[in-house]
C-alpha cells in the first residue's frame, strides 16, 4: 500500500505525464510527417481543394494546441491535488495536536476534582487547586474558540460588527488585565498613544490580541519580554507587538499565517493548534487592516505589526 502511495504521489504522476506529453508530440510530428504523402493522396482523390499546403501545417498546430491544453488541464489538477494532499496532511497533524490539547487540560481537571473530593484539602491548597483549574478552563475556552471561529471564517460566515469604538482605551485595557494572568517573570510594557479610533469588533480583535500575546509568551526562550505599541500613522492605526523570543526565518515567515502551521522551537513541543494567526489575519482583513511580522531572524525575536483605519473623533 505504501508502495502504491509512493507511486501515485503528485510531483512523481506529474513528472509522468510530462514524459507522456513528450512522448505523444513525437508520436503525433513522426505519424504526421510520415503519413503526409498518404493525406495529399487522399486529398486528391476526394477534394483537390484541401491541396493546400497551409492546411496541412494548420492540421499539425491544432493538434500541438489540443496536446498543449492537455497538459495545461494536467498541471492544474496537479496544482489541485498537490494543494489538498497538503491540507489532507496538516489536517490530520491539527487532529491530533487538538486530541492532546484537549486532553492535557481535561486530565487536569479530572485529577483536581477527585484530589478535592478524596483529600478534602486546606483553604490555601483549594484556593491553588481552584486557581490551577480555572486556568485550565480558560485553556479549554481559548482552544474551543479558535477551533470555532476558524470554521466560521473559513465559512465565509457573517460580517463582522464593525462599530467607532476608542481603540486605545480598549488594548490599553486588554493587556492592562491579561498582563496579570501572564508568569509572574513575564515583563510586559505598553506604549499606547490616546485617543485613537477605529471601527472593530472588540470580541474577534480580542481573539487576535490574545492570538498575538499567547505566541509572544511561548515561543519566547525564558522569561518574557513583550512590548506594546499603538500609535498614528497617517490614516492607520498601528499596533505593534514585540516580544525576544525564538525569531523566524524568511521561510517561516511566509508560512505562518498558513492555516494548521505551527513553528517550532527545537525539539521542544508546543501547545496549540496551528490556527492562531490564520485566524488573526482573517479577522483583520475583515476590519479592512493588514498584519504582517517581522524577525531579524532565529533568534531575534518577532514584531507583529497590525494596521487598522483611524476614524477622527468627533465632538
């Protein structure tokens, strides 16, 4: 089975019907250069006026043509099957990444709840059980939510509520409260020009500040550093996330945004789904913005960088 696998996989069908292509072209020029006597005999006898000789050159580049778009329709379907044996492989990978990050909070759970009804614990040790379970919840939420509003997106479902909102006022907030949910080492600094507006959403641009934040936190080698910026830039707002972290090379870069892709960071395992920055990108082009991230390289750390349009106050 393997064997067969390997046989019908696409570069090697396509590298087939491109000796196929060649092969029928040769075949095609040979028989028709060969058998052009017998044309012009049979012309003759039944209608002298196809005698000419343009026609039978005509002949030869109309078949080359039908030949040609033959192999055009062939590498088309090759650029099809290619592009869904790729989704078919990550989607299978998203499967079983999803199986485990589901499974580790819920194994979680499970073991505090019945370490709470056998032991009965002090306050203190149910305050960390309680606290340790919570965090496990809003794991859960974080995943199911992704996983929700990704099948949303990739739906093309309902336009986003895009309403004049203080766009400062409201990511000064976000990681006001969600700075304090981060590790104790993490040092987090924000850099939040007043007054700016735009028209969001705020629960999906929530999803991609907590998107954006999560990968600064993870793919960052030891404690944390995150800065937070948001300023005016002509008629934009922008917003731009830097963490130190792991960094990305030219190639990573171009692929981060693919759905079901995940860097990695050695051979260290990383929570998540892959669907994180898909999921920004669709949420941000539906606010009309773009996101883009930038790295110096392995190593450098990353910058997101968020655009959005400013709407001007009005008094």
């Amino acid at each position: 089975m393997k064997l067969f696998g390997r046989i019908i996989n696409p570069l090697i069908a396509l590298i087939g019907i491109q000796l196929a292509w060649v092969l029928v072209v040769l075949v095609w020029i040979r028989w028709f250069l060969g058998n052009q006597q017998t044309l012009r005999a049979v012309a003759e006898r039944y209608s002298p006026e196809f005698l000419d000789n343009n026609l039978n050159w005509f002949l030869l580049a109309e078949g080359l043509l039908l030949l040609i778009l033959i192999l055009v329709g062939a590498y088309v379907i090759f650029l099809y099957w290619r592009r869904q044996a790729a989704l078919y492989r990550e989607q299978k990978k998203f499967i079983s990444q999803v199986t485990h990050e589901l499974k580790s909070p819920l194994a979680s759970l499970q073991l505090h709840l019945e370490t709470i009804k056998r032991r009965k614990p002090s306050p203190g040790k149910l305050d960390e059980f309680v606290d340790t379970m919570l965090s496990d919840t809003r794991r859960l939420h974080g995943l199911i939510n992704n996983m929700l509003t990704a099948n949303r997106l990739e739906l093309k479902g309902p336009r986003l509520l895009l309403k004049k909102s203080n766009l400062s006022n409201f990511v000064q907030h976000y990681f006001n409260e969600n700075g304090k949910k981060l590790p104790s080492d993490t040092e987090l600094k924000t850099d939040i020009e007043p007054n700016l507006y735009s028209r969001f959403e705020a629960e999906s641009l929530e999803i991609v500040l907590r998107n954006i934040l999560e990968n600064a936190v993870v793919y960052s080698d030891g404690p944390a550093r995150i800065r937070v910026s948001l300023s005016a830039d002509d008629h934009r707002c922008h917003l731009v996330v830097t963490d130190q972290g792991r960094g990305l090379d030219e190639v990573e870069r171009k692929k981060v945004f693919r759905m079901f892709y995940r860097a990695e960071r050695g051979n260290e395992r990383i929570p998540g789904t892959g669907l994180g920055l898909f999921i920004s990108r669709a949420i941000i082009a539906r606010h009309r913005g773009k996101i883009r991230i930038e790295s110096a390289g392995p190593g450098q750390g990353c910058s997101v960088h968020i655009t959005l349009p400013r709407v001007m106050e009005t008094r």
